[in-house]
C-alpha cells in the first residue's frame, strides 16, 4: 500500500502530460536525489527510503509513493511539494501565472487590468 496516492486530472495530448510529468519529475529529482526512468506510459522513480510510480493515461496522471521507515514523518511535506510540482506542470499558462510568485501574478493582474481598460475606452 502507498504512502502517498493521488490522482490529477489533465486536458493534455498523451505525450504532452508525459513530457511535463518528466519536467516535474526532474524537478523534484534535483531536490531529493531521485533517480527515474519510463516503463511505458508509468515513470518510475526511486531514492533510497524511496519507490514510487507516475502512471500517465489520456486523461489523468496517477501517483503512488512509498516511503520508508525514516521519511514517514516528512510524508505530509512531500505530498504537499509533489501535488504542487504536479500541479504546476499539468495547469494550463494562465493558471501557472497566477499560482507563480507575487510578483508575477501581480504583473499578469495588471496587463488583464490594462487590457480590461484599453477595451473600454476603444469602445467608447
């Protein structure tokens, strides 16, 4: 049974969801160390104290994580980093925009806004 289990709904072509999974996976690989490869449509990855599996379909992404003894009290903190990490790669731009940092968001807050006015005074 899995420590961590979710599953992500998606909007992209197969290859596409496949190729950000990847983008995450290598990501969060930087940052613990893990070591993956593709089995199919399934991105395996592992560390030690750590298995898990990426299964990627048309229309969601599957994950299942298995941690060992000593990282089962950090469980909370990588399921919510690995959510984020796949969430992010999966969200369409505009979603990315927002969930970026302050300041991005902020910037595409204002060019909806100078857009938004631009708009209003054309039709004037």
């Amino acid at each position: 049974m899995a420590d961590i289990h979710f599953v992500r709904k998606h909007n992209l072509p197969l290859a596409d969801a496949k190729k950000k999974v990847q983008e995450a996976a290598d990501e969060l690989g930087q940052e613990y160390d893990l070591q993956s490869e593709w089995d199919g449509d399934t991105l395996l990855f592992s560390r030690s104290g750590v298995q898990g599996a990426m299964a990627v379909t048309p229309n969601d992404v599957t994950l299942e994580v298995k941690l060992g003894f000593l990282l089962r009290p950090f469980k909370a903190k990588f399921e919510h980093h690995i959510e984020r990490n796949l969430e992010l790669a999966l969200a369409s731009p505009a979603v990315k925009a927002a969930q970026g940092s302050p300041a991005s968001a902020a910037s595409a807050a204002k060019t909806a806004k100078t857009k938004s006015i631009s708009a209003k005074a054309a039709k004037k």
